[in-house]
C-alpha cells in the first residue's frame, strides 16, 4: 500500500515553525500601521519614506497577517511561501536606508528588522523533523 501527498498539503507545524510564523505576524502587524504614522514632514529636512513605499508596507503588513493566521491553522505550505513572499518584499522596500543619509539610529533599525527577518524566514520555512526508527 502506497500513500501519496499533493502539494501544498498541510503537515503539522513545528514549534521552530510557529515561533518563526508568530515572529512574523508581529513584523506584519507593524508594517500594518506604517500608513497611519505617516512620513514626518513637520520637522524641516527631515523626509520619511515615499507614501508609495508606506502604502505597500501597509499592504504587505496586512498580507502578512492574514497568512500568519491562515498558515498557523491550517498549515498551508501556500500560505507559508506567501508569507515569505510578503516579509522579503517588505525586506527589500527597506534596504534604501543603507545607500541615503539617515540616521545612524534608523540604520541600526532596519539592520535588525533585516537578521530578524532572515531568522524567522529560516525557522518558518525549515520543515519538521521526522522520526526515524533505529536499526542496530
């Protein structure tokens, strides 16, 4: 007797992969408001990120959310790479700040939310172990 598994098909989560898929949900709730902050233009020469970039920010914040929230119930391996797909696209809107002049601050900000990010992307998408039986 055979058994076969389509693709996509949901397995268990691993504690590895809901600590990564948690990690991510708050990540996302953040990029979330990031409309609602807005850019900072009462102070003068201070510019924030194009209302463009915050707009996707906020589209991939809420994106990430609700395949956060799909992936943990249903362990949808979909609904894991879409996650992914959103966190690295949220990744890439913020690698700007290395090549303008902001902020040693911001600089070292947006340097940990890229290693957090890429420590989540690991643990998520990392599948479970299996047991396996010993022979001697």
């Amino acid at each position: 007797m055979t058994t076969t598994t389509t693709a996509g098909a949901a397995q268990a989560l691993s504690t590895t992969n809901r600590i990564g898929l948690g990690i991510f949900g708050l990540l996302g709730l953040l990029d979330a408001v990031s409309l609602l902050t807005g850019p900072d233009t009462e102070v003068p020469g201070e510019t924030g990120p194009p209302m463009g970039i915050l707009v996707l920010d906020t589209v991939l914040g809420v994106l990430t959310v609700v395949t956060v929230v799909w992936a943990w119930r249903t362990a949808n391996r979909s609904a894991i790479r879409l996650t992914a797909g959103a966190r690295i696209l949220s990744v890439v809107t913020a690698l700007p700040a290395f090549f303008v002049d902001v902020p040693a601050g911001v600089k070292v900000l947006v340097a940990a939310f890229v290693v957090v990010t890429a420590v989540a992307l690991v643990m998520m998408l990392t599948p479970a172990r299996r047991a396996s039986r010993v022979t001697d």
